[in-house]
C-alpha cells in the first residue's frame, strides 16, 4: 500500500489540532534511532505515524519504513 509522506502542511494542521485537544503539559516523543543511522518519513495518516498516551501525557510519532 502506497502511503503520502506527511508535509509541513499537515505537520502544521496536525500541531493545531493537538494543542486543541490536550494541554501544553504533554510530552512529545519520537521513535527513533538515536544515532541517526537511518532517516525514515512520518506518514500523513495518522492512523500509522502519531499515538497519544494520556495516562503518561505523551505524544509519540513513529516514522515509517513505508
């Protein structure tokens, strides 16, 4: 299946939508390599690249191998 890379449109309109429905005291977190070996796109479905932990108050965006 042929995902869309999200672009800083989305990206803008996603960070809006957030900050409507939860306060500033989330978290955000990145699933990532942390030596930067690979370099991997965010999804424009959500539904693949963005998950909310409102128990530990997180926002986590996962990149995607496509």
């Amino acid at each position: 299946m042929n995902q869309e890379i999200m672009t800083l449109r989305d990206l803008r309109q996603l960070l809006a939508r957030l900050s409507k429905e939860f306060d500033g005291d989330y978290q955000i977190w990145l699933s990532s390599d942390e030596e930067g070996n690979e370099f991997l796109p965010m999804l424009r479905n959500t539904e693949f690249s963005l998950a909310v932990d409102k128990e530990t108050k997180k926002i986590i965006f996962y990149p995607s191998h496509k």
